[in-house]
C-alpha cells in the first residue's frame, strides 16, 4: 500500500522531535527569534496562551485569589535568602550589571553605570514576594495572603525546544501564606486540583497527580505536587507544579505573624505555576501528522466557514450567505462564551485554504458553495477526524447542534488522549522488566512500581534516562517491595523519560 | 471656620506631590518594592490595570490587531540599528552581561559565564519586532501586519514616582507594517483616536490630541501624536502615544515587500503604546482629599454593601438580605459587563470599614440595617459626592436604575475634569503674559498660543520649567504670528508644566 500523503513531514513515527517543530511551524504558534533561546510567540500560539489564561484567571478568582505585580529584577541577596533555593536557580540566571550603555573606545556602545549590587531576572519570585509578605503581614487577621501573578520568567537554558524549555517564558506564579500548615496544605491541594480540571476539562489532556519524589522537589520546598502528562511519543511532561514551601522561605524571610492569643509565629507558605509550556504539551498531546488539533475550549476560531466560489461566477451571494450563518453561530453560547467563527473570504485557493485550517487546528471547517445554499445545507469537516471524512449536514440542523457536537469533539479528545496513555501504562514489579522496558529502541511508557522514594538508585536510572515523574495521588493504597531496593512496605511510583 | 477632616493628609492644596503618594497608599494601589525605582502594583491597583486592558485589549481587536509576543531582552547591536533610537535609550537601560551567579573568592555569589554580546532589557520593541517583520514581509499580500504585545519594559529612570513614572512599568505596545504612507498615517491616527476615546468614556479622562513638536518625539519617528490630559495641580501629563515612524525603521532593519509590479519597496512603520501611568493619569484627574475616586467603568468593585449590625443582635438576616440583594444586583448588565458587587462582611467597626471604601474609590455603597430592611431600603452614598451626602433609596427603585446611576456618575466625573481643565485652559498672545501665566507660584494650567515649532526658544520654556505638549488636532485652523520668534503663519501650540 502507498504511504498516505500528510501535512507534516516527518510524520510522528519518522521523528517525532521534528514532526513537533513542524508542527509549531505549520501551524504558525511561534518561531525561534535572533535571541539565544527565546522565542516569538506568533499570533495563532499566543491566542491559544491567551484562551489558557482567561479561563485560569476565572478559576483562580474563584478560589479567592487576586493578581498582583511584583518587580521583574531581584537583587542577588535577596536570591541568597534560601540556600536551596539559590543553588537551584544561580546556574541559569541573567544577572543585570550595568544601567546603560556608553560610546566605548573602539566607538560602540559598551555597558556602564555599574551597579552596586547585581540584579537577577526573576526566574521565579518566592524572594522577591516573601519580602512583601513580610511587610505586610503583622497578625493573624492579614492572613490567608492569596496573590498571583501573570509575568515572565528568565531561566539560562542551555538546550531550548519551543514552548516546552525557552530561556525566557511566561507563566503564572500563585503564592500564598497561611497561619497554619493545614491551612497551606490545603492550599497547596486544592490548586493542584485546579490545574488538574483545568488540564482535562479545558485541554483535554488527562494527567496523573502526584507528590515528587525528593530528586525532583522545587529548590526550597518541603513538598512539590505535579500533574504528568503522556505525549504521543509516550514521554512524560511536567504540566504544572503546586508547592508546599512549610516555614522554609517564612524562616529565612521573616514572615511572621501575631497570633490571637497573642504569641508571634512563622507563616506557612507555598507557590504553583503553570506557563507557556502548556501550550507544547496541548501540541504534543492531540496533533497529527496533518499538523495542529485544538480542544474546542481553547481554539482561537472554532468554526472557519469556507466559502467555495465558482470561477466566473458572483461570489457576494455565498460570501453574504456564510456571513449570515457567521453571525448566527456567533450569538450561540457555548461553555458560557459566545461561539469564536471566521469566514475566510480570502482570495486563495480553495484547497489551499482549507489545509492551512487543518494546520492550525480549527475543530471545524465548513464548505459552503451555491450547491450548499440551495440545499440549506453545510459540508462539514471535522478537524478530530481524517480530513477525507467529511459530510453534508442540514444548515438549521446544524446550528442547533453545533455547541452538542463542540462538547463531542471536546470530549472525544480527552477519551483519545486516555487511551493512548493508558494503553502505554505498564505495572512492574522487577528491575529487570524495568530495565526491558525502558530499554533503548523500546517505546517505553509510563510505569507504576512499588518503589522508595531514595536517591540510592537514580544512577540505575539516569542509565535507562528515566526518571521518577511522582508519588501517584490516586490508587495507590497498596503497599509492596521496592523493586530496586527490596525496602518493604513502599507506595507506587510512576517512572517516565520525560521532556 | 474650622478646618473641614479629610481622609487624607496632607490635602491637594497643601501639598499636591504628597497627596498623591498619600492616595495611592490610603487606596492600596501600590507600594515602593526593595527594587530601586521598581514598585509593586497591589491587588486593587492591579485589578484598575487589568480594567483598562481589557477595555483596549477588545478595542485593539476590533480594529483587527493580533497579539503576539517578542523576547524581553535586545541584542545591543539591534538597538544601535537606529542612530535616533539608540540615542534616546542607551542612556537608561538594564544591561545583562552574565548567566550565572558562581561562588566568589570572598564565598558570595558573583555575576559569571560572560554573554558575547551585551543584551538589553527592551526598553521599547521597534528593534526586535522590526527583525521579525523583516522575516514575515515578502509581498503586499502580506500587509498590513497588525500586531500588539501586552508586557513589562524597563527604563532606569534615576527619580521615580508610582505609576507615573517607574523603572519597570506595564504597558502595551502596537507595532504595524504598511504598504504605502498614507496606509501608516492613518493607522497611527486611528490608534491615537482609539486612545482618546478610551481615555474619554472609559478612564473619563478628557484629553487634548495633538501632534508632538520635534523635540518631544519618540526617538526615531517621524511624527508623534499624543493625548494629553490635565491632572488637578494643572500639570499635563501624556497618557499615549502613537508614532508614525516613516520608513525609519523599515530602511534600518531592511523591512521591505515586493509589490504587485514586481518592485521591492520599504514598508512603512508605526508603533504606539500606554502603560500602567495611566493609573497615575486616573488617580490625580479624579480623586480628592479623601481619596481615590474611580469610575465605574472600571472599578474593581462598582457597588459595596455593608451590613449595618446592631450589637448582639443576630447578625445573619441582615446579611442573607445583602448577599440576595448582591446576587441581584451582580445579573445586572451594565456597558455589557455584568455588576461588579462585593458584601463586605469583615468583622469591623462600620466607620472603618466604610472609609476603606471611600478611600479605595467605590463609585456606590450601600448601608443596610434592620430598619432599612423592614422599610424595603437602602441607604446610599456616592463616592462622586460628598461622604455626608447619604440618602435613602426604595430598594427597587435603586435595583432599576442602578445602571443609569451608574452612567450618571461616569459621565459626571468626565463632566467635571473637563470643567476643572477648560477652567484652567488660557489663550496668550505675548511672550510676558506667558511667562506671568507660568511665573513659580502662579497657579499655571493649559496655554494655547501661535508659536513656530522651532527648538531656539526652548531655553526660554526651560527658563519656566514648561513645555510644548502638542500641536493640538482640534479647533486649531486660525494662523498667527509665533509669540516667540513672531514668526508669521504658524498654528497653535498646547504649552503646559509636566509630568
């Protein structure tokens, strides 16, 4: 049988890292800019950020949080506060050492004004926002302290793949303090659940909670709570993190407050974030070798109608007649938002048109010509299915069920992304089978062992490039022998290669 | 007659400068940050910001701009591509010349791992946009590029002052690419009439649009066009701009398409931004000796409800009936936006509680106690007005007109600075009545004059601390002899102390 002809090339199984970048290039999410591992996030990609942003925000208001903003520059003592937490950020930061740039001898510019004390670009903002804490904080009334804020980030990357590792991103970073540890272990759990609902309902990309292992916790804090995510090349990927900090930063801060009883305490502090990483995961978790495949929930269009006009022929009766249907759909509501639909009247080849929609993603196209305004009646294609599959559907048939099929196609996406992940789940129970089936040329997977949560075995596993991704939440009640050490009475641990 | 109490001391007439900075304290908008010159945006203030970015986010769509988003840092050799613009911000950029911090020989961290070339923290994006459009343009088809970018920029400022003027500060920042000149102008006209409008209904700002003499261009363009408003000790402060920077850019940057003859001809650039200043611009245009004072169009909160309690009475009925009334009000649609409503519930003395209102600015405030709800009312106060000036409303009646209240009291407020500035707006027709006009100790305000766009009298504005704000748009056909050089046919040019 002839190989099908597809949109991206390689296809996923060719090469899956470069069927990735050509994914983000025929789409048109972004492309790499003249600035050493930064990128420009094009107008396609950053309206899918923005669609994950608006529906964050709302969650994080409804939880009780407000938005703040704090500086972009944290001076180097600050950084120094917390000695884990500086040593994991002082490899990969840009340090800010002059305030201007003067003709220099040789008669170009060169940095001057040499600061007193160096400046690091945030490359997250516990320090810079305990020192707030501190200030405004006093007694037990000022507390719970629920800020976030949306912001970009520096962190010096040696190795930097679009959206997934730049050196400079955006994100989101909440940061709360508490009175008590209950209170900010609570915190910490129910923002890990935010961002879990967010990533299935809204992206529909199941993801697996979870507790890090001590390997892999945020510099500084007690306890660091992920959701992993499968991609199509069965790697994990870190969706986002909710950390439980306990007095480590309210210790070395001094964010304190005054009891009602009296008595001066530390406060219980923790910090989360989600970024523009979210979008590569979005990418790598529902595309195809013809390009992009966006939820329903976040595409920036989700209906394009196309329509198809005759050479010769007047094309203002079809272009008025989409225009018309346009505006119709778009006073539907759909998740509480009005339908998001275009009508692409460019002056393109048809054929031409319709691929760079499936490209991008778009959850539905409809072709409409004289034919199809005769019959009342739209060609329909849907971006979930092949782009062969595509059939005529009544007009008024449609618009009546246009936000049921949107709700189909959204549900459809997370079910896919679950059975391939759990189809690429395994449960073993021997370092052999570990080592087998994470072994080199294997497509490898997720696997759940019992195991320690004990750094005496991660070379065994940096030798296989595997990681422990976390300490599943759910299911894993059962207690057994660590399959690398023997320690009995062990949870489950979920091991991946990962991005 | 004894000295009426204000909420905030000192007043504007005892000491403006103070005032303000006692405003933006006593309504929790923003406090100095340990960052010199950068200054932390508190929840209240940041939610007045995120008001205004929505309003202009949809304004900006609607008149077909994108959002994108470019790299933080500039290569220095990209900002030295364009001899004016270099000029005008090498002098006060963040330079980061390192991406690590390593251990020193005295044990402390010092800057390492020395960047080749210097980068700059964008103090404005022409530079590095106008890179990526010399990428994106081949052919007209590919114009205009209509594009926008929400983000933070740094310029070392050495005095600084909230909101006003910061180091790092919050903006937008539109760039557009253009086939012919007139295409660019029109552009940058409509922008800057889409500023003007936003500052007028929304902010209830009014502004004077004109266009910047030549020495109060942006450094590069051609032509700036600014809108300027007139905040209440008389000073003018710009509150956007929108440049129109010839093929400046386009030559320095090589921007070029290839027309629909086949010739390569330089695009034609614009560029325009605000920023979180004017949060400054609303504060001293509206608030008063007791506070701020916002509009309603974009309050955080347009309507507060304080439960009037009786001491050990039980609470609970009173409260049920705000929080009902609250529910009520908030599905209330007003300028397409439904009721911004709070309860506020805290367990505070009344009195305390209500002036945190005032002084937060809350355009409306409803008391209700145990009679008022026996009585189906509700006792208002209105921020626009008097803090005694409270009156008992029939509950359904307010619920009714709630929206034409509100509409009443925005279009009040943009009434009365417009009163405030017509008021202190004069015609000067010789060089002494201008200096006796802007004299130290008068009271100063808006001068129009015939005056030659001609930098050899600007000693003598420097001489009064004054400056051209603009060649006013409107109502300025007559010519007349410059009252400076008496040179003959020039226009009227807007002259006022600034911000």
């Amino acid at each position: 049988m002839a190989k099908q002809r597809t949109a991206i090339t390689p296809t996923r199984e060719e090469n899956y890292p470069e069927w990735y970048q050509q994914v983000v290039k025929a789409a048109d999410l972004a492309e790499v800019s003249p600035v050493r591992g930064c990128m420009v996030i094009k107008p396609w990609g950053y309206a899918i950020w923005e669609g994950m942003q608006k529906d964050l925000d709302r969650r994080f208001k409804d939880t009780g949080h407000v938005n703040a903003y704090f500086p972009l520059f944290i001076p180097k003592s600050f950084l120094e506060k917390e000695a884990e937490h500086v040593d994991g950020f002082a490899k990969e930061c840009a340090v800010v050492t002059h305030h201007r740039l003067e003709e220099g001898p040789d008669g170009g510019l060169v940095p001057a004004g040499e600061l007193e004390e160096p400046l690091v670009v945030r490359p997250t903002s516990e320090t810079i926002i305990g020192a707030m804490f501190s200030k405004w904080i006093q007694s037990y009334r000022d507390l719970p302290i629920l800020v976030n804020q949306w912001a970009n980030v520096v962190r010096w990357e040696l190795r930097t793949r679009m959206f997934l590792r730049t050196t400079e991103f955006l994100w989101q970073e909440g940061h709360t303090a508490h009175a008590t540890e209950k209170d900010a272990r609570d915190e910490t759990m129910q923002m890990l659940d935010v961002y879990r609902d967010f990533a299935e309902s809204v992206m529909a990309v199941p993801v697996v909670q979870g507790r890090k292992t001590e390997g892999e916790r945020f510099p500084g804090a007690v306890d660091t709570f992920t959701i992993e995510a499968m991609m199509q090349d069965r790697k994990a990927l870190q969706a986002g993190t909710s950390h439980f900090l306990g007095q480590n930063f309210a210790k070395a801060q001094d964010i304190s407050y005054q009891t009602s009883e009296g008595d001066i305490e530390h406060c219980w502090t923790t910090s989360r974030g989600v970024s523009t990483r979210l979008v590569g995961a979005l990418i790598m978790t529902h595309s195809d070798d013809d390009g992009l495949i966006v939820p329903p929930a976040l595409a920036p269009q989700q209906i394009v109608i196309l329509p198809v006009l005759r050479k010769n022929a007047d094309p203002e009766p079809v272009i008025a007649y989409c225009r018309e249907l346009a505006a119709e759909l778009k006073q539907i509501r759909w998740q509480d938002e009005r339908l998001r639909v275009q009508v692409d009247e460019r002056d393109l080849r048809g054929g031409e048109k319709t691929w760079q929609h499936i490209k991008k993603g778009v959850p539905i196209r409809l072709e409409i010509g004289p034919r199809d305004m005769e019959n009342h009646s739209v060609f329909m294609g849907r971006r979930d299915l092949s782009p062969k599959d595509k059939s005529g559907v009544p007009r008024d048939e449609f618009v009546a069920q246009v936000g049921e099929l949107l709700q189909e196609i959204q549900d459809g996406l997370l079910a896919r992304a679950k059975a391939y992940r759990d189809a690429a789940t395994v449960t073993l129970s021997s370092k052999e089978d570990f080592a087998a089936y994470f072994a080199a040329g294997q497509p490898g997977g997720f696997a759940w062992c019992f195991a320690a949560d004990d750094p005496s075995y991660e070379p065994f596993l940096k030798s296989l490039k595997v990681t422990a991704r976390c300490i599943p939440l759910d299911n894993n009640d059962a207690l057994g022998d660590c399959i690398f050490t023997g320690a009995a009475g062990q949870q489950k641990i979920l091991f991946a290669k990962s991005y």
